[in-house]
C-alpha cells in the first residue's frame, strides 16, 4: 500500500465551493485522482481558519496551524507515510516548514509539487516572497521526488540550484477535469456573426492583458459583434487606464467564476487566447492550468510563443502568435473570417485532449510513486 500524507489543509480535497485557484484546482485533482487507485491512501487533516481581520484572527489562525502540525508530526512519527507539499504553497507558513525539515531528518520520502517558483511573484507579483532562494534551493535539493510542471521550467530550476541530474523527477502539467468532455463532447461548430475571444485567469502583469485589449479593440471597430470576455481578478502591474478602458468599455465583460462553475461558462466562447510575455523568463517556462482548459473545450486557441508551450500544439490545434498587439490582431481577424479554420483546429485539439485530463497526470505520479 502507498500511503501519503499531504501536508496542507484537508478542506481543500474535500471539495472546491467557490474557489478560483488554479492552485487548489491541482492539489484537488491530482491528490483525489490518486485516491482511486486501490493501492493508494491519501489522508491529510481539515482544519478551520477564520478570514484575517485584526490581531485576534490572526492568532486564532495561527494557534490552529500549530495544534494541526503537531498532530501531523505525530502521524509521520508513527506512520511513517510518504509526504507530499505543493510548493510553494504548503510552504508558506513557519509550521509546514519545520514539518519539512522533519521530514527530512526521519528520512521520509518528500513528494514535492513543484506549482510555482519565488521568480513568479517577481513576474506577475509583489515581488515580495514568504521564501528566499536559499530557502527554494534547500526543498528542491531535499526532495525524494519532484512533481515539475514541464522540462524547460526544471532545466532551468536544476541548473540555477545545482540539483542533481539524477534527483527523481516526472514531469506532470496541469491539466483539466474530465467534466469538459461530457459538456463539450463534440468538436466546435462556428456560428454567424458571433465571435466571443475569452482569456482566463489573473489579470497581472507580463500575461498579455495590455495587447489583448488593445488587439480587441481594433478587430471590435470592423467587427461590432466581438466580445471580449475576461474571467479574473486584478492583479499588480495593469494600469488604471487599462483598468477604466475594460471597466467602461460595450464589448468587453469581466468577471469571475468559481472553478467548479468554469467548465459550463465557457460554452459561447469561440476563441481563446493565452498571450503570457516569453520575453520574462519565468512566463517563457510556465505551464498555465488555463491553456489545458482551453484545450478540454476543443475550441480554437491563439498563443503566445512560450517555450514551453509549443510542444502542446506541435500537431496542430493551436496557433502561435508573436507577443504583439498587431500579430494578435492579424491571426484573430483571420479566424474571423475563416469560421473552417476554427473548426479544423477544433478537430485538431480533439485528438490529443484525452492526454490532458488529471486523471491521465494522476496515473503518471501513480506509476512514480510505485518506483519509489
């Protein structure tokens, strides 16, 4: 029997509600995938935290998280599970961090999720980070097996730490729920004088928000019936006049939807676009939950020409656009007017969606996992 133990907040498995984490999305996915293998037992521990208003909260929060490590160190003592972290994530509070080096000093077995790196923040972020470099290099080097979104992004982390080349690595994208398939079981059919381009995700710096709108607006001056949807919050780095140009704008609507909504949103979208800037390295490197999404759909997609990306859509089903307002325009306007082309694209992304779902990325850990 494998036994894991995740070190995080159980509510998490439980069940979505009204998340918009691409972050809880994996955790959820991948870990429950994983419980329905026969020979796999996931256990982890709910714990209650209380929105952070004054001191008062905080110190509530923060005695829980104490009690619940406790017990979790308890567990590992006597059990003796494999242990996995989402990182950064289980890694955020000084708690789970000692519960890693306990980890480590028993001799455990450290499945680390490798979701993010502290270059993220710097990118899309604050730039103000719970973890230093050394603290990132110490995990990466520490872990029995690492979860890494894709070859490029590990490359590059192995090489900037200095982690060995024969450190356990799988590489596991993030992916979508099989639920698309049952809503979107057929390839897209286009239909006449719509034309809906939706981005999904935070709306941050370095993800394109900037030539998205500004392509939009040109393509929206021929073509009146453009909508343009974006689904996400705001984040640093975009401008008050971007902000007031999507707010007031009669084409463009913004909102956000829970994840376990998403799926039945998206139903009259007729393009997606995923316009992350290659230009910064981390956005060059990156696995977006968003670009699976859009290709559990089958509808066309325009990209970016992200490294690691363009593997995906070596077969077809995908356009790649450069990071330019006016390219993104010329490719979107092509669509437009060629409905055929989204539909042969559409086909396309049929053919290779089935090795996209979470149960295909929870069968590649599985089989990880065995050869422990």
């Amino acid at each position: 029997m494998i036994k894991i133990f995740a070190v995080l907040n159980g509510e998490i498995l439980n069940n979505l509600d009204a998340n918009i984490s691409a972050t809880y999305t994996r955790i959820y996915y991948l870990l429950n995938g994983l419980k329905n293998y026969p020979d796999v037992m996931v256990n982890s521990i709910r714990f209650r935290q209380i929105p952070r208003k004054n001191l008062g909260s905080a110190l509530y929060n923060n005695i829980i998280k104490t009690l619940v490590a406790i017990k979790t160190a308890t567990t590992l003592m006597t059990g003796k599970p494999a242990v996995y972290f989402a990182y950064p994530h289980s890694l955020t509070t000084i708690q789970n961090r000692a519960l890693f080096h306990l980890c480590d000093w028993l001799k455990l077995e450290i499945i680390l999720d490798i979701h993010d790196t502290i270059e993220q923040i710097q990118v899309i972020g604050s730039g103000k980070s719970t973890l230093s470099s050394d603290q990132e290099s110490n995990y990466f080097n520490k872990a029995t097996l690492i979860l890494a979104l894709n070859e490029p992004m590990w490359n590059y982390i192995r090489d900037k730490y200095d982690i060995d080349n024969n450190k356990k690595v799988v590489f596991v994208p993030n992916a979508y729920e099989e639920m698309f398939l049952e809503i979107y079981p057929n390839a897209y059919e286009s239909k006449q004088n719509r034309f809906n381009v939706c981005y999904l995700g935070g709306l941050t710096k370095n993800r394109g928000i900037e030539i998205l709108v500004k392509a939009c607006e040109e393509l929206h001056k021929k073509y009146p019936y453009i909508e343009l949807h974006l689904l996400g919050s705001y984040g640093e780095g975009i401008s008050s006049e971007l902000k007031y140009t999507i707010e007031n704008s009669d084409f463009i609507v913004r909102k956000q939807i829970p994840r376990k909504d998403l799926p039945e949103t998206l139903d009259k979208v007729d393009l997606f676009v995923m316009p992350y800037n290659p230009r910064e390295n981390y956005m060059n490197l990156s696995s977006p939950t968003k670009l699976f999404e859009y290709i559990g759909t089958a509808k066309p997609i325009l990209c970016t020409k992200c490294e690691s990306l363009l593997e995906i859509g070596k077969d077809g089903g995908i356009i790649y656009v450069n990071y330019d307002a006016r390219d993104l325009e010329k490719k979107a306007e092509m669509l437009i007017l060629n409905p055929e082309i989204r539909e042969k694209l559409s086909e396309e992304l049929i053919k290779i969606r089935l090795h996209h779902t979470w149960k295909e990325r929870a069968k590649t850990v599985h089989e990880a996992m065995k050869s422990l």
